[in-house]
C-alpha cells in the first residue's frame, strides 16, 4: 500500500539515508591510515526500486554505463551495493578519502534527502486532508 501512495520515495529515503551514513564514515577516517573511501551504487539502488515494474515499462531492464574515468562500476544483487571508491591520488599512508569532495557529496546527499523528506511530509499532509475531509 505505501509503493502506491509513495512511490519510489521511500526507497530514496533509506538510500540516501544510508548513504549519509557512509560518507559520514568517509569523512570521520580523513586521517586514518589504509582507510578506503566507500559510497553506495545508485545504479543498483535504482534497479532495485525499479523491480519488475521498471522493465515492465519498458518493456527492457534499466541499463545504465559508466562513461567518464572515476564513476563507480555497477554490482549486482538486489539494492544499494557499496562499494570502494578509486581515487584520484591516493594518500602515501594508503588513505582515498579526499575530503572536500566527500563534504560536497555530503552535502548534496543531505539536500537530496531533506527534499525527499519534504516531498514526503507535503505527500502524508495531502492523505491526511483527504481523509479528514478538510
């Protein structure tokens, strides 16, 4: 019953809600030796939203392609695969977190999540209305 009053929005919202989880763990082992910076796959978390109904649609599966050096290779399984991120240039001490770039994921990751959740709150104000009659 929530798939057809949310959508795909609520499977957004643990996505980027776990993936604020990950580049915050990103961020916090800046300085710890052989760290490896992970993110989560959006290919696979958008597969897995998309189910059988996303083919259905189609009539095809969604295919999507890296095309530019350092994007993140798809995985496969069901939903949001996490994964090592390649660097740019690693650290001397082994560490790939480079923190200015994972404070700007960080932070599109949080506008991302706190427009989901508005969308969210407008969507239950809506179904709240309607079934009080006002």
């Amino acid at each position: 019953m929530s798939d057809q009053l949310f959508g795909v929005h609520g499977d957004a919202l643990a996505y980027r809600s776990q993936r604020m989880g990950i580049l915050a763990s990103n961020i916090a082992n800046v300085d710890t030796p052989n760290y490896k910076a992970r993110d989560l796959s959006f290919t696979d978390a958008l597969r897995a939203a998309a189910g059988p109904a996303g083919q259905a649609a189609t009539g095809q599966s969604l295919a999507l392609t890296c095309d530019q050096p350092g994007q993140l290779s798809s995985g496969s399984g069901g939903g949001a695969q996490e994964l090592y991120r390649m660097p740019d240039q690693p650290a001397l001490d082994g560490n790939t977190v480079d923190l200015e770039r994972e404070r700007v994921r960080f932070t599109e990751n949080a506008v991302s999540y706190q427009t989901t959740l508005s969308f969210l709150n407008s969507r239950i104000k809506g179904i709240n209305s309607a079934l009080t009659g006002q």
